[in-house]
C-alpha cells in the first residue's frame, strides 16, 4: 500500500478557499534568540522562520547545502487532500502511541503544525521534484499513517491491513514472518544496550532495525504503511513512539540531517511500566 500518490493537491476553489488568508502565514525568526527561547518564565513561545523555496535557476549544487527544509515547509499542510479531508474523516484506529517532542520554548500547537507541515513537505513536494532518499520517505510515510494524516480512502486502506496483520499476529498462522519479527522488536527494546536508550528507554528506529538483524521490517520489504498498522494492530500493544522535532533540518548539507528524531520503546508485561535503559531484565 503506498501512500504518496495520494498526496494530491485540493482543487483550485479548495486551495484558494482554505489557503489564501493562512497559507505561509510571516511568522517572526525567534530560532536564533536564545534570551526568549530559553526564558524562564517563557516570554511567550519562540516561533520558526519561514522561507520560499527559490526558484530553478538560483538553485544550484552551491546553494543546496544552505537550504533549510524546515522553513520551507511552513504552512504546507494547507496543500495537501488529507487535511482538506480532515473535518470529515472518520478514523477507524486509535492514534495514541506516539508522544510528539520538540524544540526549546515552542507550544503543543505549534509544535504539531510543524510537524504535519514537514510530513506534507517529504511526502509530496519532495516526490514531486525527487528531492529526498528512500530512508526519509519511509519514515514519513510511516508516521503519516501512525498519526492519522490520511484521507478516508487511505484510512480505509489502513484498517484493511491492520486487520490482516492482527490475524496473522494473534496466531492464527503459526508460521507468519511477522509473528517473528513482532518478537525481535520486543526482544531488541527489553534488552540491556544503555548507549542505544534514551531515559524513557526508547531507541532510535535505525539502530534498533539495526539491532533487528535479518528479522527487521526492512527484510520484509514492509513500507512505511505497513509499519504503522502493524503497531496499531498489536494485540498487546506495548509500542509507543517517540517524536523528537527539529529547529532545523538542512538534507542536502555535507552531514545531512533530519527534521525528526524517531526513537521506539516497549513497556514491560502487561503493565503501563517502560522498561528502562538500566534496568536489567
């Protein structure tokens, strides 16, 4: 199931309904003023830059390395079908796995819209003009879907293959390669790897995939989709992800970055206690 040929932008009278008074709103540059960022109490909360993309010509191989992708993306959202469908969607999983973090002195609000606005900005804009690598792809389309970015057709599309993958996770297909794998990311997280862990004993994707060895999704050719219903439909559901926002992301600089740091842990037994990064098991 893919989901980026979905990301079609709304119609014109849409676009320019819904888009022309809060699209790209000019919000001031507070990413650099540590005094306010950083002030406590907070002297109201700091806001991200916002940038136009250039135009063909001015972009070359020199320039690349200084573009910040993280204001480009501001206000993106608008241009996107599944959050014009957002008002009608009914969603059939419960999304309340995942914990969104971010930058110093920046409200829950705000935070949020930053963070559809760079999935928006991977999963179409960057397919339009090929402009990021498979892993971030990945990694968008899969927390589109954990978050519940979708239209009604993809959420439909969505619980189709949540509901396949909890057949085969409830053992009604003793030999399903995902049953092994459902078991490598539980043993990964319980074990005792304290430079991996951060203090809610969460681990970076990469690493634990890493970790995984032959039995991580990737093996199984599992897209960012499929990832997420396979976590929304664990039947023990001691998953949860965490989201870490950028201030910056510059994709095409010498030492590439990312706008997000996604970091999964399990809780331990059937209880609601994580299992810590030192403590042993």
């Amino acid at each position: 199931m893919s989901s980026s040929n979905r990301w079609t932008r709304a119609s014109a009278a849409e676009a320019q309904a819904s888009s022309s008074s809060r699209r790209r709103p000019d919000f001031p540059d507070s990413q650099y003023d540590d005094e306010v960022r950083h002030s406590s109490p907070p002297g109201g909360h700091a806001q991200r830059k916002i940038e136009e993309v250039s135009s063909e010509e001015k972009r070359t191989p020199l320039t690349l390395p200084t573009e910040d992708h993280m204001a480009f993306s501001a206000g993106y959202r608008y241009e996107t079908a599944w959050f014009q469908a957002q008002e009608r969607l009914r969603k059939k999983r419960r999304r309340d796995m995942n914990i969104l973090m971010g930058p110093n002195n920046m409200s829950v609000f705000d935070r949020h819209q930053m963070f559809m606005d760079v999935i928006s900005w991977i999963l179409y804009w960057g397919s339009e003009h090929r402009a990021f690598d498979v892993a971030i792809k990945w990694l968008a389309e899969f927390l589109k879907y954990l978050c519940g970015f979708t239209t009604q057709d993809e959420e439909d599309l969505l619980d189709e293959q949540c509901s396949s993958f909890y057949i085969d996770l409830t053992g009604r297909r003793r030999d399903s390669r995902y049953i092994e794998c459902s078991k490598s990311l539980s043993q990964v997280l319980r074990r005792k790897r304290t430079y991996l862990f951060s203090e809610r004993g969460s681990m970076n994707i990469a690493d634990l995939f890493d970790q995984m060895g032959w039995q991580n999704p990737n093996q199984y050719n599992m897209s960012g989709t499929q990832f997420a219903a396979f976590l929304l439909c664990n039947p023990k559901q001691r998953f949860f992800v965490d989201i870490h926002m950028q201030w910056e992301w510059y994709p095409h600089s010498s030492a590439a970055t990312y706008p997000f740091d996604v970091r999964l842990g399990c809780a331990q037994g059937h209880s609601n206690q994580v299992v810590g990064p030192y403590t042993d098991i």
